[in-house]
C-alpha cells in the first residue's frame, strides 16, 4: 500500500508541478520568505505532517490538517491544488457558504465525495470547499495555492 500511495503523491506532484508552470499569474499576497533551494523533494511521512513546505513566490505549498467542525472556505486571491494524504470524512467543492441551521457556516449545493487518500482536485479562485472530517476524527492534505496576480 505505501508504493501505490507513494507512486500517487510523485503523480500528483508531477502534475501540479507541470501546471504551475503553465498556470502560475505572479505574486498575491505576502507570504513567508523565499525558498532559495534549487529544488525540494518531500518523503511520505513529510506529507502527512501539518506545516509549511515552501514559499516559492507564485506558489507556496504546505500539509494542512482539518478537524470535524471545520468551516468552509473560499479564495479570491489564490487557487488551490489539493491532495488527501490521510484522514476520512467528505469534501465538498462548488456551491455557496451560507449560515447552517445551527448557525455554523455550511456549503449549500456542490458536489460532495468521500475522501480517498492520494485525491488531487484542483479549486479554482472564488469557489466554495469544505473538508469534513468524519467525527473524532481529522483529515490531512497536500495544498499548494497559486497565487492569482492583483490587477
């Protein structure tokens, strides 16, 4: 099991790699300083640790963790590239965050799905996502936000 999740994040980093490349559009906000190193290769276990990974101007990339109770959230300055590293639950992408029943925020409408570990999606600026995760439980995932350049 750990090759064929190994051979899903080199894959995944694969493609977000090649995409930023063709997609990135500049500096958004602020982030921390620059990485300097040539390159960056990230183990397995490194994947599923939440914590930043580098800043690399247009782009930065980091492990986040999510816990149940989460809150949706949505981007005007960056896009993201996601993918599951551990955890179970749902994640909603698409649709509008709007007040709950019991106040809290929710994703109304979207498309809803189980999370699988080694999952890429890629959520582009001003769309609705919410990570779930089942109760008692958390859920961790690769992101790297490309940052949409102001006009």
């Amino acid at each position: 099991m750990r090759s064929s999740t190994a051979r899903a994040f080199i894959l995944g980093g694969f493609l977000a790699g090649s995409t930023l490349s063709l997609s990135a559009q500049g500096a958004g906000r602020a982030p921390a300083p620059l990485s300097t190193t040539p390159y960056d290769r990230w183990t397995a276990d490194q994947l599923t640790k939440p914590g930043s990974l580098g800043n690399f101007g247009n782009h930065n990339a980091s492990i986040q963790k999510r816990e149940a109770g989460a809150l949706p959230e949505i981007h005007a300055g960056f896009a993201h590239f996601m993918m599951f590293t551990g955890g179970e639950g749902s994640f909603t992408v698409g649709g509008d965050i709007v007040d709950g029943p019991d106040g809290k925020k929710v994703v109304k409408g979207g498309d809803t799905q189980k999370i699988v570990v080694g999952a890429m999606y890629h959520i582009p600026i001003n769309t609705a996502h919410w990570v779930v995760p089942n109760p008692g439980s958390t859920v961790t995932y690769w992101v790297t936000n490309i940052n949409i350049e102001k006009p």
